[in-house]
C-alpha cells in the first residue's frame, strides 16, 4: 500500500503546448445486498485490488470512483488495508470520490424523504471514512426522473453523471454532448454531465489505438470534454475480460496509451469538479425519465422488446448514431413493477413499511434494514438474473420483515384494507407482531404473500415463469429470416465482446405461466389434464378464477381472521392465524361443470408447507426459471407447486396449511 510521500504528481501531468481533451473517467463498484461473501471476495481478488493498483502506478489519475454503501460495507470488515488505500488516494486528490443513495436503491422509486436520506447517508459515511465532502453523484443504473434535480441539490449533490442518451432522446445531438449542463427543478440547480455511449464500448472492449483515435477525433473538432462512467466490474469480472486485460494485454496497453496521450499534451485527464471549473457549460438542459439504451429495452413487454431490438438491429450503423437514432427508445424503469408482478410487491411493501417507520419516529435500526431493502438488483431483469435469483429477492424480504417485526412488536393480530400494489383494488393486510399475509380478492382471492416475522422470510418469495424477449430466436422484420449481425459488430476486428453482445439461444422456448404464482390458485380443469400440463404450462381451464374480481369481506373469528370471497360459481373462505397455521375451504355447483372435470388449487411456495387436504389427489413440480445472465442461460428453481384436485362433482374442498417452525 502507498505512503503520502509516494503520492506525488505524475512527471508531464501540468502544462501543454496546446490545449489538451479533458477525459473525465468514472468508475462504479458494487455488489448488492445479500450477495455471497465469496463473491465480493473474489470481485476484491480478482477485480477491485488489481485495478486500483494498475490505474495508480500506471498513472492514470486522477479518476472518480464509486462504491456502493454495501460494497464499502463489506470492505470495511473483511479488507480494511484497502479501504485504507482508497482513503489515501482520496486525500492525495488522485481519487475523485462520487456519492450514490448508500444502499443503492433507484432513487427515483424511493419516496423523496428516502431518496434524500439514502444520499445524505453516503455522503455521510464518505466523509467521517475518508474526510471527503462528495459534491459529485453516480446515478444508480442512470435512471433520471426530473424531481431528482431538486433531490440531489437538497441532498447537497452538486453534479450528477447520466448517459448521454437521456440527452438524446430529448433532441441533442451526439455532437453537442461532449460538455458539461445546467439544470433546475423547484428552482435549485445542479450540473449534470452526460456519459459517452461511444467510450463505454470502447473500454475496455476495443483496443486501445482506437480509444487514441477518438480523442483525437474529438479534440479535432473542437471539444474540450470527454466523460466516460461505467461499472468498474468490466475491468475483470465480466465473462472474458479477466484474460483481454490481463493476459492478452489490454490493460497495460490502455496505460500505456493514456501516459502518451497525456505526456504528447493531447489528453489530460481531469476530476469532476476540475472540469466544471475549467471548461465552458453548454448550458440549459432539462432531461425526461430516462436511463441507458440497454435498461429501457429490458423494461419493455415482450412483443414490444422484441420489436425494438429488431429496429436496432435494422438501424444499425449510422442511422442509429444519428439524429433518429436519439428518438429510438424503449420504456420506463418502473415498468417492471408491471412487468414482473413480483418486483412490484416488494416495492409496494418496503413503501408501506418507510411510511410506517417514518409514522413510528424513523428509529435508526428500521430505518437501515427498510434502507438495504431498497438495493435495486432484486428489482430488475436484463443481462444479469436480478428479479430471478432468488437469494437477492430473500435478502430483501429478510429486511422488510425484520422491519415489520422490529415496528408490530407486541401487536395483536389485525387486517386492514388498501390497495398495496396499487391496482385499482383493494387488497387485505393481515399482520400482527408474528405474521404479515398479503390477501387479494381481485385476483381470486389467493394469498400473495406471507411474511413469517420471526423466521424473517416471506414463505411465498416466488417468481412466476415469465416470457422473455431472448426466449425466442429474432426473426427479421419483413420474411422472417434471422436477422444477420451487421458488419464490425463482433470481436473479428481485435476486440473483446461486451456481455451484451453474448449471444446464445435456447434449444427450446421454456413454459411460461398463464397464472400469477401464490397460494390458492383456482382452476376447474378437464379429466384429461395431468401433471405434465401444469409442468409445460399448458393447462387448458374449464373455470378460471385467478384473474377474477371477487366480492370480499373479512371477520374476526376467535383468534383468527376470516377471508370470504366470492363470485357467482365459486365460495373461499381463508382463515389465518398468527400460529403458522392457514386453512381454506371453497363451495361451487358442480352442475355446471362436466362429468370428469376437477376442481383444482395450485400452491406456489419458496417453504415446505405441511399439507392436509382430505379427498385430494396431489402433484408437485419445481417452479424452474430460465433467465439470461453474463455466462449465458440460467435455470433456477424458484420455489415448489403443490397441485390439490379433487372430482368437481364433488361441489366443495378444504385444506389445512402448516408453515415450517
């Protein structure tokens, strides 16, 4: 590790003959909350140690960096000589050190008390850690709303990174993007510098020459910036890029390159706040929701994602690097809290509870575990499993329900009625200091969740199988033919592809489910259904009640509550109790229905439910995801389905459920 006395300026870094290009160079670290310890340490090994040291001895410096809070966490306690390392370049100026809200959730889907929180506590940590004030702010997955503004000026923010797209698709060109830019909203102001797309493929992807030759081409033209933020987990930890920057040379390469660029007083590279004090603004900029091509892509519905990757693909080139190309974009961020049912019940739930902690005083340690339950991953889906990996959403769920516990202690059990997910309809919120159970009588009157307070785990953390764009091989636009790759975009030319440029597709499209997952999903099928059908997703219902609007009420019953719902062929009745223990019971006419048929319930679970159900012929399957990520196709379990059917001439059903002790 350096000493102070090693940290002296680079020989040739202060004055040119001529005006050099400032490079602005960001670096953003994270690993989210409930990853495995091995993988942070095998990032630390691998990624972070062996980067930091290149770009130091190698004198390329000064750069910005962010850590998240529950990277920097994790350092703190198993590898604090490099905390200590980063506090020392800090100090000496070679690190520009960027905020972020600290458990790095999306700010823009956090209530504004919490996203100012979230802000002021990094920035906080920052400065008792390393006696930084960290004016400068790397935007989590780059998703801008325009209240931010405000926000982050609050917050004390006084730049924010964002891609260059957000600027393009409000109407500025490529060309006018290499400066910084002024905003407001609520009438406080910040500088918001737009990230080059351009340079984001480029490193560490392409080799270096081509990196020189850029510049040289911006400054050529006049530019006086070049600003590049990207995941510091490229230099390393993607598929691939371990061996192109090491083995194959690309990071002494790029070192090399930037110590001539800057010794022949063509680039200097420059802090955040330097560059706002040493070059001109550009000016007003008022930017609309937005994030980075690849996001808003993934947020789209399936058909329309697809449409919209066949259009880039028929763009491609100079069409989509110029003027329309900027007008070529996909959807909103918080549309996955429409697109995967189950992000936004996570979301819905860790808004009520800040509200009710904010409602009960804030205490410090609620505050910190609804915090952690903001970090975005488990939010999301694109390259990365996100939304699918189980372990992330059960970290999540971890913290809401030790949050619950720590604000119901004592309570006794109730029910309340709101529209939680926010629907159009209400739903019932059974809870007590044991339990939290998340009842919906517009979707059938199934359970959504089940939150054991004091296992601190939501008994139902499933994911359904839902289709994805990349299920499908892409076809062309007009006859159907699979698209071909247009000319330069693979590694051919000396590069190293991009985890979003891996291509790989499925033998076989994987089922997709029709119904939501949860317990107690109703169905009246034909005799010839079997288990296969449940498993391939092709069930073929007489009656199904999973998407129907039911009447509803709810009693209290000795120690229990009651749950009645109904439509005109169908009568439920849940009770639930805050002793692990659930029961139904439904009543249809089985005139209606033909000879053969079953009435069946699915129960989709992440627990091992004890079951009792008399009369009842029973199947179970795993609920198996198939889900893109960084090494190509992964298949998750996501939980247990328990199929319960009994002859529909039967005309009703009862089961008991025990939670796990």
């Amino acid at each position: 590790m350096p000493t102070r006395a090693d940290l002296s300026p680079a020989p040739g870094a202060s004055g040119a003959a001529t005006e050099p290009l400032r490079f602005s160079f960001a670096l953003h670290l994270h690993q989210p909350v409930g990853n495995f310890d091995s993988v942070f340490q095998q990032h630390l090994d691998d990624v972070y140690r062996p980067l930091l040291s290149a770009l130091m001895s190698g004198e390329c410096w000064p750069v910005a960096m962010h850590i998240s809070g529950p990277l920097l966490e994790w350092l703190e306690h198993h590898a604090g000589d490099f905390v200590d390392e980063i506090g020392l370049y800090a100090a000496a100026g070679r690190l520009e050190l960027l905020a972020a809200g600290h458990d790095e959730p999306i700010l823009a889907v956090l209530s504004r008390e919490d996203r100012i929180e979230q802000v002021v506590r990094h920035r906080e940590w920052l400065r008792r850690r390393f006696g930084v004030d960290a004016v400068g702010l790397w935007l989590t997955e780059r998703v801008w709303e325009p209240t931010i503004a405000e926000d982050l000026a609050t917050a004390g923010v006084q730049f924010v990174l964002v891609d260059d797209r957000h600027f393009r698709v409000t109407g500025f060109t490529q060309d006018e993007l290499h400066r910084h830019f002024m905003s407001e909203s609520g009438g406080k102001v910040i500088r918001i510098f737009p990230i080059d797309e351009k340079l984001r493929y480029l490193v560490p992807f392409r080799p270096p020459v081509e990196l020189a030759e850029y510049f040289r081409a911006l400054r050529a033209r006049g530019h006086s910036l070049a600003v590049l933020g990207d995941d510091g987990e490229k230099f390393g930890g993607w598929p691939g890029t371990r061996q192109w920057l090491y083995d194959e040379g690309w990071l002494d390469s790029f070192l090399g390159t930037m110590r001539e660029l800057r010794d022949r007083g063509e680039v200097h590279l420059t802090r955040f706040d330097d560059a706002i004090r040493r070059t001109p603004s550009a000016g007003l900029a008022y930017l609309p929701t937005a994030s980075y091509r690849e996001m808003e892509g993934w947020s789209l519905p399936f058909e329309p994602a697809r449409a919209l990757l066949r259009l880039e693909e028929a763009w491609n080139g100079e069409r989509l690097d110029g003027v329309e190309g900027g007008l070529l974009r996909g959807g909103h961020w918080r549309h996955f809290f429409v697109k995967y049912p189950e992000s936004n019940r996570m979301h819905k739930m860790m808004l009520a509870l800040s509200a009710l902690c904010r409602e009960r005083g804030d205490p410090e340690p609620v505050r910190r575990m609804i915090g952690q339950a903001q970090c975005n991953d488990a939010y999301w889906h694109g390259v990365f499993g996100g939304l699918y990996l189980p372990f992330l959403r059960g970290s999540v769920w971890y913290h809401l329900a030790k949050a619950e516990a720590a604000l119901r202690i004592n309570e006794s059990l109730t029910a309340e009625v709101r529209d939680i997910d926010v629907d159009g309809h209400d739903e019932v919120w059974v809870h007590s200091s044991k339990i939290s159970v998340v009842w919906a009588p517009a979707r059938g009157g199934m359970i959504d969740l089940w939150l054991d307070l004091d296992r601190a785990e939501n008994l139902l953390n499933v994911v359904a199988r839902h289709r994805e764009a990349y299920h499908e091989p892409l076809t062309g636009l007009d006859d159907g033919a699979p698209i071909e790759p247009a000319p330069g975009d693979d590694d051919a030319a000396g590069g190293a592809p991009s985890i979003h440029d891996l291509e790989s597709q499925l033998i076989e499209i994987p089922p997709r489910d029709s119904a939501p997952r949860g317990l107690f999903v109703d169905r009246i099928v034909p005799a010839k259904t079997t288990r296969d059908d449940f498993i391939a997703g092709e069930v073929s219902s007489i009656r199904s009640w999973s998407t129907e609007v039911m009447s509803s009420s709810h009693q209290m019953t000795g120690d229990r509550i009651e749950l009645v719902a109904d439509a005109d062929d169908l009568h439920k009745v849940i009770s639930v109790g805050d002793d692990g223990v659930m029961r139904c019971r439904w009543q249809w006419p089985a005139a209606r229905f033909p000879d053969g048929a079953w009435f069946a319930t699915e129960l989709s679970s992440s627990a091992e439910f004890t079951i009792d159900a008399p009369g009842a012929e029973q199947w179970e399957y795993p609920i198996e995801t198939v889900a893109k990520s960084e090494k190509g196709f992964d298949r998750t379990v996501q939980g247990n389905a328990v199929v319960l059917r009994w002859p529909a001439r039967a005309g009703e059903a009862s089961l008991t459920l025990r939670a796990p002790t």
